[in-house]
C-alpha cells in the first residue's frame, strides 16, 4: 500500500469511528459489528475502483522499467546499434516511446488520493462533518437565493445533539498482544448539574473525579472487578472540585494506575501497555480512554441535515476550484487532457462511493434523532378534590406519599383544635376532607393502582391543567407536534446565554454556530406549535442578541417588538468592558396580523375586543350610533347614505352638504347593482333616523382597509365597523420595575419555596408573568409552552394566574436537567398547595388550587442508539450483493426489528427496552399506550383500566370457535381501551390487547370483548378503530355503523418515522 493510499485509508477509519474498535457503546458498537466488511471495502475496493478508472489513460512505468531492464540484460550491446529488423529492438523501442508519452499509474493514483485526503480532511472534525477554517481565500461556497440578507453559520445545516445530562456509561474491551482481555467501564455514581441548561460560572466549574465512598452507600466502590465476567469498574463523579487548580485528569489516571498495580496485577499487562504514537511520550490504554471519557462528555456534536447533498456540492466546488486548472486543458495533447480528465473522474467516483456510505451512516443516525422517542413512564399528579374518595384509604396508606406530604408541605405541624382535624400518620379522611389541596403523585403507587385512578376520571385530557416532560427538549418538541400543532398560544423560554457564565457544551471553534444550531433546530419545531396568533418570547443578554435576533427574523413573520429589561441594578463585573445591567426579551409573533398584548390587560376588557389584526385587537360593532345624540336632529351630518354593491362592497358617494336643507345633496349616481344604506332602525314598527358613528370622509378612507363589513339578515343590510381597543398599554421597549431584577427576587423566591436556593440563574416571577401575558397569556384556557424549564418559573406562573382569575390555561414544561426530580417538578407541587411559602415552608394553607398535572420521560437519543441490533439473518445479503448493499443499506435492514419490535406488540403492557436513568442502563417496561397516543394525537376523553379474562367456548357466538370472556386476573387476555378525538376531528376507539401464539383463539376473545363492550353507535358513534395484531373486527361491524379498523403497528410505524 502506497503512502497516500495508506494516509487516506488511516482518514477514512477514522471517519468511520474503525479507530475506536474497543469501544462498545453507542454508533461505535454498531459500526464494529461490521467493522471486517468496511475495512475490506476500504482497503481493497476504493483502490480497485480507482485503478479501473485510470488504467485506461495510464500505465505501470514500474512493469515497462523492468521489462526494459530485461532487454538491455539480453541484448547486451548498444541497442540504438541494432537493426530495427530484430524482434526485441522492436519491443524495446516501442516500450521506451510508451515510457515517454505515457502516464505513471501509480503517480495518478497518489494524486487521486491525495485529493481525497484533502477533501474529507477538510470537513471531518472529531465525529462531525463542519467546514474547517482555512486561512485562504475562496476556499467554500455558501448558498445564496438572491436574498437582501442572509444569515449563515458553519453548521447550519446540522442537528444540534444535545445530550442527556445525566452522563453516559463507557465501555471498551480491552485487549493486549497476548491475547489478554478485559472490559472496562467508567460508570458514574452522582452528578450535580449545572442549573438551567449548563448556566455554569468559572467558579463553579464541574470536573471528573473519583467516587470517594461512604458510609450512606456501602454497596457503591471506587473500583470494582468481577472476576466471573472479568470486568473492570471505575466510578467516577462529576462535581465542582474544592481545589480549582488541580489537574484531575492526570490525578485520576495515577490513582487508578497505582490500585491497578496494588490489588489487580493481572490487568497490568492489559490496561497499562503503552499506546501511544509519540515515541518521546508515553501514554496507557487506560490513559487513553480516560481523556476519551471527558471528551466524550465536555461538547456535544451534531447530526447533518443531508449530508449527501452537501458532500456532493462540496465535491462538485472543490473539484472545479482546487482541481481543475484551465491552462492544464489548454493542450493539443489529446492524451494528457484524457489523463488528467480520468483522474477528476476517479476523485469525482470514489468521492461519491465514500459519500454515499458515509451519508448512509449520519442519515441512520438522523433517522433515530428523528424518530419520535417511546414515552418511558407516565404519573400524574393530582389534588385530593379531583380523586374520588374510594381512593382516599389506598392513598393515606402509602407511607412513600406520607412522607412527601411532610417533607414538601410540613403537613405534621398542622395541630388539630375545634374546628380544624389535626394531622396524624396515617391521616384521618376527615383530614383529608380539610386539606384538599394535598397533591398526590402516582410514583409511589403501584401501576394498577394508577390505572384505576386514570380510568376513573372523564375527560381526563381536559382536565389536565399542565405537562412536564423529562427530556432532551428537541425531541419533547417533536413528540409533541402530532397533538398540540398549531395549538400553542404563547412560548416563552429561557435559555442559555452563551456567556463565560452560561456556555452550552460546543466544539473548539464553534461557539457561535453551535448555539445558533442548537435554537434554529428548537425554535424551528416550536414555531410549527404555535398557533397562527401564538407569540414567541425569548430571553437573552448582549453575548448571542444580534444572532438570535437575525433567526428569530428568519423564522417568524413579524418581530412585535424588544423590551430591555433592568435585570440586575447592582450591575455584573466584567472585565475591560461596560458592566451590564439589563439583559433583553424578544417577541415575536406567527403572523403579521398578530399583536402584543397590553401588560396587565384584564380578562373582562379580553374577552370585549376578542379579534386583532396588524393594527391590533377589536370587535364587530354595529355603525349606527347608540346611547345619546344618536339620532339625526343631533348631529344631522352624520345621517348619509353608503352604497352596498350586491358583492357587499361598501362605497361612499360623492356629496355636498346643503346648509338650506340640511342634508347632502348627492353628485354621482348609485351603480346598478347597489342600493343605499341609511342609519336607520326600525323601533315598534317606525322608522327612527340616527346617525353613523363616523364621518363620510373618514368611513372613505377607511373601507379599502377593511374597517367595515356588511351583514344581510331578515331585517335588512346591516353596517358594522371594528371597534378597537385603547391601545395606549402597550408594553415598552423599557423595563424597569423592581421586580424584573431577577438577581435580586428569584433567589429569594426559591429560598422561600424550598428553604434554600437550589438554582442558579432564575427568572423573577413578574418578569417572566409579564412576558407571557404580553404574548397573550390573559387569555383562557390559553397553553404556555416552555422547553428551557429550569425551576419551571413559567409554570408556577400560570398556576398563579389561574388562582387570581379562576380561569383554565394550561402549561407545558420540558427540561432535561437531573433537577427536574428535585427542582423543577416539585416547584409545581408546592405553588398547587399554597399560594404563600417561608423558608420551605407553606405560610398560607387556605391557598391552594384544584389541579392535574401529567408527567413523563422519554427515551433519549443514546437510549435509541443502545437499543440497536444488527441482524445477522441479513448478513447474506452481503455475499449477494456486495459492495452496494455495504454503501447504501446495510443499517437500515440489519436494524429493522430492533428500532421497533413489532413482536413485542403481542404484549403491549409490557413492552422492554433498554433504558438509561441515573446513569445506569436496565431493561424495563416503557409506557406503549401513552407513546401512541402522543403519536397520532390523540385527545384522551375515557379510557378502561387493563382488564385480563380467559376465555370459554360460545355456541351462541355466531360462529365456529366463538369464545365468551370471564373476567379472571390471571387470564391470558388482557384488554384495555380508549376513546378520544384526533386532530382532524375524527372520533377514535383504541383497543390494546394481549396476543398469544394462537392467532384464532386470540381473535375470537377480541370479538367477545367487542361485542361485550359494544357502544351503541347512537350514542357516540367512531370513525377509526385501532387495534394491535390481525383481526377480523370489520366483520362484525353492522349495518349502521361506519367505522374502519386500522393497525396500531402499521401506524405506530409509520407515525413514529415519520419525517417532514
């Protein structure tokens, strides 16, 4: 192998992660499992495929030399001597003319990779493909449309993976020249995050260091090896350190090598071999991966839109650029221009095998970013006064949800006198009665416990007041988009700023970009939430506002305005720079029609002007004037016709007022298909004349901007004109209350709340209430969308305004972060209970609010990647179709049936899949049922409880093998179902069911159950029925019903992969 080839080679492994063999999670444990096949195609097929390009146009000078050599040996005289008329001085001559006019192939072949080498050197950057600063010029292209301005960044074009926070395992298998081995796990034990989306100070920098054990977590070590297994565990945790200068990474390799020498030599060989490839410096295996290990965790990468297509431009441009050199075609050398044709050619063809596997590699990595995620666990929680009280003896003997209510409420301290029931453990029901706004949360309740309690509430969607959901916020907004598309009235979010305080995890180099990456991605997906009058309101400070504003711009129609808000009066130190006090919130809207809402606008004045158009919010109101000096002996210049066209056109005349007459005398004619329209109202069968509410000239001006509309009853045509709003409070571009400091108020709410200040980086309550009702969130039963939560200041807002104005707006909060558990969450508990809090505890506990809240986790992009398996029942396929199957779809059919096991939908309560939580990976059940919902967007009205049954034969089913259910816990048939609407207002029935290897039987208990629940169509009548496995349910459907069985696997697929 040639150096070139060879250095190409050693690029394309490691662009195809074949560098990191030992590691076995993630895209590098499937990449491995075909790692013979691609280092195969690398090494023999791309040099093949050039060869057979250039052999045409080129020769081996190499083989001409050596037979040359031959001759002369044989010939031995001078040959130029020799008489043409010998054999061998002809083949001699010949050669040498060949050797002279011919082209090295092997010389075209380095060039060929070389080439190569450059071209993917440039854009390959540590696992993602960005374009590399070059310090030339010229050197990319950037699409341009022709647009005034245009906002570009290096990856625009990229997924921005942000990463759970809850950091992954690392596992390799380590392996020594003697056959030794040994895998190795970094696990970590406990994790403080950085508040609120990586709001992280210099000083409050988090690093990687040893577990130190303890006495609360005996069974936890530092280092563990399981002999049985021969596996290798090092715990690690990631905290701020107390001694900020030390180097940890070096600390933690010399402590691990030092416990490694001392109580398991046997490893020695293994992990402490040197690896490195500088032979002035030596590095471990072990040494190796720990820095991989903190890599891994201090950026997150990206995922590109099309790689295919921006490869193949990015080819086609370097090509043209760097390549082709018009003085080299400038030639009578027919030949030369061939050669050097043939090796654009080859560049161009192995270029696009090489992009096509490449392509074929992020867009399966895209696909599983895409791919709307499994709902993990589903709970509630909800006030006692929403629970029937059959469930109360259940509750109050739950000594988990006891010890909540004291440690959350300090509910023990309630003393009982006359009138008040004191607390004791358990509760009285009597208590309960009095304290109603006691929150009980399904966590600590068996699962059917929680099914009783869901199917026991109707219309339990709508009486939902809010949603929180654990996750990485993208994939909360794509999994959102099937049921709440277009219903979202007002987003506000927070996130992060971008600033040495507030930095996202980023490439060297890449800051800006990445940020821009990461909001473009989100604020994408939520403007296809938002409804067509939704706003949008962003928080953000000097670092990233020019950025964001320029997106924003792109985004959305219509920018309604920026308030700078005087955030922190004491100001921020900064150095060699002016110390800022504000920070900044940008609004904009979907539409231009929309509006901002007044601070402060009240529900009352709301609902009296309930439209707005790009002046901003009115009603229809009739013209003709009310109340006093309406009638034309008042004001008898506002008493003139207006001609309405049978198209309901309104036109004013032309006309003169006659001072004699005291009317306008007319100087045009009506057209023929108008009639004139007077202010007249008919009262007790006689005509009373009044007067138009506004002047003839004014009513001119006004009709071409739709001011006016005409409406044809029985009584007549009628005028009517848009009665606007005082517009006066409108919000300013200047915030200045107190209250919006949040560097003053927020620590101090959350000290009251929780009794300490367990957040960085807060928002003030006022700041935030009046953001979200400058978008619009007066209104009722408006949704508030957050996907930065942080200490969920947004929702415990809205539950605020709920309490003052008993009105039904609903929540919804995403956040990722492992203080959703002990934060986020339990910030809405607490303001559900009271309305007033000190130092953690209720200071009011008459102040509470009636409330449902549903939460859940997803499952996470590296779950989804855990969970893949490569078929080797496929692996045939190879030897059948080689390389092509290799380059184009080997992942997406070798991982078919494990991205979705349809197998498992057989036993839908109990669908596994690997999960990571507290960064430790199990199998477990994930939540099938409420996955779906979400994915066909399904508004929940009533749903059953999972009712299991065997079956016994019917001889009066109606046909051979029918069977009649018998309600049995223990039965083989489990059912459960659900009714809801679907966003295009069909009605739905999903019926989910066990399904054992006897299809027939199983189908025969599906019928008994239908027919034994049967809806009476009159009563509420389906459109679509769903339902898991194959079925003869239509078979039984009757003459005057219409409904179309569909199956939930065939839909769950094509809803759950579905891209836009």
């Amino acid at each position: 192998m040639s150096e070139r080839l060879d250095r190409f080679v050693s690029l394309m492994k490691g662009i195809f992660e074949l560098d990191k063999s030992d590691l076995d999670f993630g895209i590098y444990r499937i990449m491995n499992i075909r790692k013979q096949e691609i280092e195969k195609f690398l090494s023999e097929g791309l040099p093949q495929k050039v060869q057979a390009t250039l052999a045409p146009f080129a020769r081996n000078t190499g083989d001409i030399e050596r037979r040359l050599a031959e001759i002369e040996q044989s010939l031995g005289a001078d040959i130029s001597q020799l008489p043409d008329s010998i054999p061998m001085v002809q083949e001699y001559k010949q050669l040498k003319s060949q050797l002279a006019a011919g082209v090295d192939l092997s010389a075209l072949e380095a060039d060929v990779y070389s080439a190569l080498y450059s071209f993917f050197n440039r854009y390959y950057d540590e696992g993602d493909f960005i374009s590399k600063r070059r310090y030339k010029e010229g050197v990319y292209a950037i699409p341009y449309e022709g647009e005034e301005v245009k906002l570009y960044w290096a990856n625009q074009d990229q997924y921005y993976i942000k990463t759970a926070e809850n950091f992954k395992d690392y596992s390799f298998v380590a392996r020594n020249a003697y056959g030794d081995s040994c895998t190795v796990h970094f696990l970590l034990v406990d994790a403080t995050t950085e508040q609120n989306n990586n709001k992280e100070s210099k000083d409050s920098k988090r690093t990687f260091m040893l577990y130190q054990e303890t006495e609360e977590q005996p069974e936890l070590k530092t280092f563990e090896y399981r002999e049985d297994t021969n596996e290798f565990i090092v715990r690690f945790v990631f905290d701020v350190p107390e001694d900020k200068k030390a180097k940890y990474l070096e600390l933690n390799g010399a402590a691990i090598r030092q416990k490694i020498a001392a109580d398991y030599p046997q490893l020695m060989k293994i992990l402490l071999a040197d690896v490195s490839t500088d032979k002035k410096k030596t590095k471990t295996l072990l040494d190796k991966h720990l820095e991989a290990y903190v890599a891994k965790n201090t950026f997150d990468y990206f995922i590109h839109k099309d790689l295919k297509g921006f490869l193949y431009r990015e080819l086609d441009f370097y090509i043209k650029s760097e390549i082709i050199h018009l003085d080299d075609l400038d030639t009578t050398n027919e030949q030369r221009v061939e050669t050097y044709l043939a090796k654009v050619k080859a560049i161009k063809r192995v270029g696009h095998i090489i992009i096509d596997f490449l392509a074929q590699i992020e867009d399966f990595q895209k696909k599983l970013w895409l791919k709307k995620k499994f709902v993990v666990e589903t709970n509630w929680c909800m006030t006692l006064d929403r629970i029937d009280e059959a469930f109360w003896p259940e509750i109050v003997a739950n000594p988990a949800q006891m010890q909540e209510w004291i440690e959350m409420y300090a509910i023990d301290e309630v003393e009982g006198d006359l009138a008040t029931v004191g607390w004791t453990n358990p509760p009285t029901l009597d208590f309960l009665r009095q304290n109603q706004n006691l929150v009980v949360d399904t966590k600590h309740f068996s699962s059917d416990f929680k099914d009783r309690l869901v199917a026991s509430i109707e219309d339990l969607d709508e009486q939902t007041g809010g949603l929180m959901i654990r996750s990485e916020n993208y994939q909360a907004l794509n999994f959102l988009a099937q049921l709440y598309t277009g219903k979202i009235d007002v987003t506000y979010i927070d996130p992060p700023y971008n600033t040495d305080a507030s930095e996202i995890l980023y490439k060297n180099n890449y800051k800006h970009s990445s940020f821009l990456s990461m909001m473009e991605n989100r604020l994408a997906q939520c403007y296809k939430l938002l409804a067509s009058n939704g706003m949008v309101s962003v928080a953000i400070d000097d670092a990233e506002i020019d950025r964001m504003d320029l997106l924003l711009e792109a985004l959305f129609s219509k920018h309604a305005g920026t308030a700078v808000v005087r955030s922190n009066p004491q100001s921020r130190k900064t150095k060699g720079k002016f110390s800022p006090q504000h920070e900044y919130c940008l609004f904009y809207t979907k539409t231009e029609d929309t509006t901002p809402f007044p601070i402060g606008y009240s529900i009352s004045k709301l609902k009296r002007y309930p439209l707005s158009d790009s002046i901003g919010h009115y009603a229809w109101m009739n013209f003709i004037r009310a109340g006093n000096n309406d009638l034309r002996t008042d004001r008898p210049k506002l008493y003139y016709p207006i001609a309405v066209s049978k198209d309901d056109e309104l036109r004013v005349l032309n006309m003169v007022w006659n001072a004699e007459t005291q009317q306008y005398d007319l100087k045009e004619n009506i057209r023929p298909d108008e009639v004139l329209v007077y202010p007249i109202k008919i009262q007790g069968g006689t005509a009373i004349e009044k007067n138009w509410q506004r002047g003839h000239e004014r009513v001119k001006s006004e009709i071409p901007f739709g001011e006016y509309r005409v409406r044809r009853s029985a009584d007549g045509i009628s005028i009517d004109f848009k009665t606007r709003m005082d517009e006066d409070a409108m919000p300013t571009t200047w915030w200045d209350k107190n209250e919006y400091a949040s560097a003053n108020y927020a620590p101090t709410e959350l000290k009251d709340l929780f009794g300490n200040k367990p957040f960085d980086f807060a928002k003030a309550h006022s700041l935030v209430k009046d953001c979200i009702c400058a978008c619009g969130a007066m209104k009722d039963k408006s949704i508030i969308l957050d996907f930065f939560a942080g200490s969920a200041t947004t929702g415990d807002v809205v539950v605020g305004m709920n309490r003052n104005d008993s009105q039904r707006r609903k929540y919804i909060l995403v956040e990722m972060g492992t203080y959703f558990d002990t934060v986020t969450q339990p910030r809405i508990k607490k303001v559900v209970y009271s309305a007033d809090w000190k130092n953690g505890k209720p200071a009011s506990r008459g102040t509470g609010i009636s409330h449902i809240m549903k939460y859940f986790s997803l499952e996470s992009y590296e779950d989804a990647l855990s969970n893949v398996q490569l078929s080797e029942e496929n692996k045939s396929l190879y030897d059948l179709f080689g390389e092509d199957y290799l380059i184009h779809y080997m992942l997406d059919i070798e991982s078919k049936g494990s991205l979705l096991n349809l197998e498992q939908f057989k036993t839908p309560f109990n669908y596994q899949m690997k999960i990571t939580e507290r960064n430790e990976t199990k199998t477990r059940r994930v939540d099938l049922v409420e996955t779906f919902n979400y994915l066909i967007g399904l508004s929940v009205a009533r749903q059953s409880t999972v009712g299991y049954f065997r079956s016994e034969p019917d001889a009066t089913g109606g046909y051979e093998g029918a069977v009649r259910l018998v309600r049995d816990n223990g039965g083989e048939y489990g059912f459960k179902q659900l009714e809801g609407t679907l966003p295009d207002g069909r009605r739905a029935l999903v019926i989910w069911r066990t399904i054992t290897e006897d299809l027939l039987s199983s189908n025969a208990a599906l019928d008994a159950y239908f027919t034994k629940h049967r809806i009476n169509p009159q009563d509420r009548e389906f459109d679509v029925i769903y339902v898991n496995g194959d079925n003869n349910l239509e078979n039984l459907r009757t003459g005057e019903e219409s409904w179309k069985v569909q199956m939930t696997e065939l839909e769950f697929k094509a809803r759950m992969f579905e891209e836009e």
